[in-house]
C-alpha cells in the first residue's frame, strides 16, 4: 500500500517548489530553511529533497539534505526565492519510487 499523502503539508511543499520558494520547517527538534527540489516517494517513505541554506546542520553549509514528510512540523512558506535546479556533484538525480513535482531549472531569461 503507498503511504498517504499528508494533506496538511502536500501544497504548501508544492506551492515552494512550483514558485521558486524557500521553505523554513523544524525537522528532528532543528530548524531547516531550504530550497525545495524534489517531492515523492522515495524508498517507501514520502520526502522532500532540498538544498538547505541555513538553520541548525551537523553538516557544513549549504548542503542537500533530506527530510522525511512525517518529521517536518512547523511547516512555513517563505517570501524569498530561488532560482531553481541546481546541478549535483555527481550530475545525477535521486532515483524516486514516484516523483510527485521537480523544481524547474533556473529561468535563462531572468535578470
């Protein structure tokens, strides 16, 4: 059975990623603030794949990370944009069970 999709956080994470805006959520007890990327299904478990721009990390930053949709609270969309797609260290996407939405590459129009 797919898991079910969380319908009190599904447009706001879709919203992000369809207008190019940041996210801000709380995810295991530490705040994120990302750039939405990738939406689905992903080893059976529904998460969001984003590059985080600031907040609490244990890693260095800017980095991807991932959050699974059942841990994020607080969830908060934010004013501030992005460009869009940015390319990984291995030019490679994540492998989706199903991608739900895919943040457009940036606009080459844009100024």
């Amino acid at each position: 059975m797919a898991p079910e999709i969380d319908p009190n956080i599904n447009p706001i994470i879709w919203t992000a990623i369809e207008q190019k805006r940041l996210l801000r959520f709380h995810y295991k007890n530490r705040e994120r603030i990302v750039e939405p990327h990738d939406y689905g299904i992903h080893r059976g478990l529904i998460k969001l794949l984003g590059y985080q721009v600031a907040g609490s990390s244990s890693q260095k930053l800017p980095n991807w990370r991932w959050a699974e949709q059942d841990l994020i609270f607080d969830l908060e969309l934010l004013d501030r944009t992005f460009p869009g797609g940015r390319p990984t260290k291995s030019g490679k996407h994540q492998r989706w069970d199903k991608l739900f939405i895919r943040v457009k590459p940036p606009d080459k129009h844009q100024k």
